[in-house]
C-alpha cells in the first residue's frame, strides 16, 4: 500500500449533496472527507440508504436529478472535478476514474452486441482499430470469467445471464485501464466463486497497474480479504474511517460493533434429526430439461435429482447460478412440469397430478421467491397480497381475513400499518418479509424458500435468518431452503445438497459435508466464502 505521505490521487473534501430543491430534508451526503492513495483499495460499507451509490456518482460529477452538490469538492489528482470543463470531464470519466454499478442490464445498451460497447468505450479513450478495441474486448471478457468470450462478445445483453452481464459491465469499466475504479457492489449479482475471480482480478491491477479502487459494498467479509482502509456510512455520513485490520479488531462506534456482529459467522450447525424415517416429501430422479431457443440443442437443467425431506427438517440446495436450484424448487410447486421422475408429497404422487386434484394441495406446499419485487403485484397493497391465498381458500369471513393478516405480519415482525403500504414503499427486507407472510397465509406444511437473504443489509439478513428459525420452531415446518449464502445454510439446515450443472455431486447432514467435504466442487465453494474471521489470522 502507498504511504499516505504521498499525496491522494482522490480527495473527498466536506463534501455535501442535496435532492430536495426546497432544503426541507436532510442532505444525502452531509461534509463527506476521504482520501484514496495510488494502489490502494478503500472500502466504503454501510445500510441501504446510507448514501454510498450517491458518493460514487457525486465523485464523478454525475448526479441525477434533481441532486446537486451543495457545499465541498472533489479533487482528482490535485485539480477540482467540480471546475473541469465538460471535455475534461468526458476525459475523466471511464478513462481515469471508472464507475461500475449493479444492476448490469440497466447499464448495457439492449440494442448494441457487448462486445461493440466494450470496444467502443475502449477506442474513446486509445487509438486503436475496429479490429483490435474487439480483439481486447473478447480478451478482457475472458479475463472477467466468462465462458466462451468470443460468443458471448457477439450476444446482446439480454442473452446474458444476471450475473455474465455484470462481468461484461466490470470488462467495460477496466477496459481503458483507469486510474481509480468506483466499485459500487459491483459484484452483488455474482455466485461466490466468481465473486472471488473477479475481485481477485480487481486486486491483481491494482497492485501490478497502481490503480486504486473505492470498494463500495455491504459485505464486511470483502472488506475484510480485499481493503486496506475502511470507511463506515451511515446516514449520509462516515462514522469511521479506519485501517482495515485496526477495525476487525477494535471497531470505535457502536454502530460499527453492530455491523461486525451481523458480519461474523456464527459457526452453530442445525442438529441432524431423522426421528421419522418416512420422508415428507421424496422427489425421485427427478428431470426438467429446456430446448435452446433457434437449435436443436437441450439443456438439462434438473438431471436426475434425488433427495426428500422428512416432517419439520430443512434441506439447503447449494450451488452457482445455473446449477438448477431454483427450477428444483419451481418443479416441486409445479410452476414447471418435471420431464421425468416422481415428487411424492406426504404419500401422494403428485408430478402428473390433474392440476384441478393438486389445487387442493397448494396450500400445503408453498413458495418464496427470490425476488419480491416481481413476484409481488405493485399496484396491490400489503393487505391484499397477503389476503389474496386467504380468498382463494373461499372459508374466511372479512374480520376472520384482517385478523389473520395482522397475525400474519406480526409473525413475520412487521407492523399492522404496513398492510396499507405498496410493494414500492418497502425496503427490500420488508418485501422479503411480505413474501413470506404470503406463503404463510395458508399455514402450509412445506415451504421453498428460493434465496431469502439475497442481495439484503447485513443486519436485515440475520433478521431474516432468525424469522426463519422463529416459524420453523413454531409451527414445524419442513422446508427447502434454496441459497448460495453457506453461512446461512450451518445454522438454518439439518441436510445439504450441494448442485452442479443440474445434478446433486454431494450431500449429506450440513456439519459433515461443511467440515469434511468430499468432492472438489462442494471444496471450490467452501473455499469461496470470506468469513472475516479467516482475515484476522496470521498471514
């Protein structure tokens, strides 16, 4: 790491900004100060709503509207961002100081191939050719993790996976070899493994090229394996700024020591109970298979799957993205039909089941999806999406329905005012918890939860975690728990499956295959996780 006698590439100096024309709410960003030195790697963390995104797009004068920086500056390399010209800030910007974002779709141009968007930010900034700016694109794609390069510099976003999008995003921004590099959560779509490939990749040019990166994000176990220096957001304001290692280690503000708590693994497996050896729910070699789309080509998304669940156990499906996890889960609540095998629910068949005989059993098997904010009908209220299960079941009365909402909310800690509010109006742990009130309505027996702790505030995803554990020692409730958050699966799942490319390569109770893993799959994603734990050993 650069002294910090040397003089700061980046300077954040007091730095203030405002959305409200009127000045009636508080600032966004209230007299921001940091300093990022040359091949150093600064991590800003904090809560959603604490104004990280809005530093990083401050920083680069690129405020949307109505925001406006209403006192401070921003320095780069000693001269004032907020007075360069408009050429100098083209100049700037994805040259010397590169921004990547999440939501990866959003960012790429729908109706322009992703290797001609790479190319092009790339020959805005180097002299180069049509031929070579392509040449370097496919190259850096590959450098970012993703598979066949050539191929998928020649797809339109909208051909790319979640998380290949945002590696094209990431090859976008390291393409003119910038000097700084504004992260923010750029890595947030990614499965564990490539997380790590990618961050590794950041890293290695930063060291090698002295490129200095703003590591914005809200995991502390990041912040732990890649920073030197660390600043706490909260509120529109850093509450610490400290070195990394001096922060796990002797954190100054409570609210820091709450983050850290939330953080840390807590290393407490789920007991191995089979009392029952009857199994509540046996899926038997189960198949799903898709044609791709123009050929004749099949991709064998669930192969041959086997596992069952007994009476109030939790069985975790782990896996990277495209394993199959989620179509396991969409084939047992028959939103897919299965191409092959037997789901067998408490003793009845039900994977060729007339869909008028299953309807009854829909309220015993239920589903919670990854992502509230589309499963969840906007225009709708909280009450009438958790009341909907409730009406279709034909048996409640209007006070009997509002009743069993308010039951419903408090279960999953939130207010009877929220019944009131829309999907929009909720963060997304609250939508999370929504969903989960809806699944509940019926009082069902079996409950896929499809990753409930995604993309969700440290604190918000141990409060999801314990909601879980809550309903299932209340109501003894069997579940699969679909996730790639391991830390998670040790506390919340008696059994684990672990998927690979629509197939289980391992499974077993969690604590033995956590602790003594077989197969070199299930090794490669033990080996992804960035416990914080682990950065506080001896080198």
């Amino acid at each position: 790491m650069s002294s910090p006698a040397q003089p700061p590439i980046l300077e954040v100096d007091n730095l203030s900004v405002s959305f409200d024309e009127e000045g009636a709410r508080p600032p966004a960003l209230k007299d921001v100060s940091l300093e990022v030195f040359e091949n150093q790697i600064l991590g800003v963390v904090g809560e959603t709503g604490a104004g990280k995104s809005v530093l990083a797009r401050a920083i680069i004068n690129l405020l949307p509207r109505p925001g406006k920086i209403i006192h401070g500056d921003v320095r780069f390399q000693g001269k004032s961002i907020l007075r360069m010209t408009p050429e100098e800030l083209r100049n700037v910007r994805g040259g010397k100081i590169a921004l990547v974002g999440t939501n990866a779709k959003a960012l790429l141009d729908p109706v322009e191939r992703v290797g001609d968007q790479i190319a092009r930010v790339l020959r805005a900034h180097q002299p180069l050719s049509r031929a070579e700016a392509k040449t370097a694109a496919i190259d850096l794609l590959d450098k970012v993790g993703i598979r066949d390069p050539r191929r998928r510099a020649d797809s339109y976003p909208h051909q790319l996976s979640g998380g290949m999008a945002q590696r094209a995003v990431i090859a976008m921004a390291l393409v003119a070899q910038p000097r700084v590099l504004l992260a923010d959560d750029a890595t947030l779509g990614l499965d564990a493994t490539v997380q790590v490939q990618v961050l590794d990749m950041m890293v290695e040019r930063c060291r090698n090229l002295g490129m200095s990166i703003l590591l914005i994000t809200h995991d502390l176990g990041i912040v732990a394996h890649y920073c030197d220096r660390v600043a706490v957001m909260k509120n529109g304001e850093i509450v610490e700024l400290q070195p990394v290692r001096k922060f796990l280690q002797e954190p100054e503000m409570p609210y820091s020591v709450d983050l850290l708590s939330a953080a840390k693994a807590k290393i407490i497996f789920a007991p191995e109970v089979r009392e029952d050896s009857t199994p509540f729910l046996s899926v038997l070699h189960l198949q799903k298979y898709f044609t791709v789309g123009g050929s004749r080509g099949v991709v064998r998304a669930v192969d041959d799957v086997t596992f069952s669940i007994n009476r109030g156990e939790t069985l975790a499906l782990v896996g990277e993205s495209g394993s199959g996890k989620t179509t396991t889960g969409q084939c047992l609540v028959r939103l897919l039909n299965s191409d092959g095998g037997r789901i067998i629910f408490d003793g009845q068949d039900i994977t060729a089941m007339p869909e008028k005989k299953f309807r009854g059993l829909r309220a015993r098997i239920q589903m919670v999806f990854q992502e509230p904010y589309v499963a969840l009908n906007p225009r709708w209220t909280v009450y009438n999406l958790v009341s909907e299960p409730l009406r279709l079941l034909k048996t409640m009365g209007s006070k009997s329905m509002q009743r069993r909402v308010d039951e419903l909310l408090a279960m999953v800690h939130l207010p009877s005012t929220a019944a009131r509010a829309f999907p929009h109006e909720l963060t997304a742990g609250e939508q999370k918890r929504v969903g989960i009130a809806r699944a509940l309505a019926t009082k069902p027996e079996l409950v896929i939860f499809d990753e409930p702790t995604t993309a969700l505030d440290l604190r918000v995803r141990a409060q999801i975690i314990q909601l879980i554990r809550e309903l299932q020692s209340q109501t003894n409730l069997s579940a699969l728990f679909i996730t790639h958050d391991l830390n998670s699966v040790r506390s919340l799942a008696n059994f684990v499956a672990v998927m690979s490319n629509g197939k289980i390569v391992e499974s077993g109770a969690t604590e033995t295959v956590f602790n003594h893993p077989t197969e070199e799959y299930t090794k490669i994603l033990l080996a992804a996780e960035l416990p914080i734990e682990r950065a506080l050993m001896p080198a």
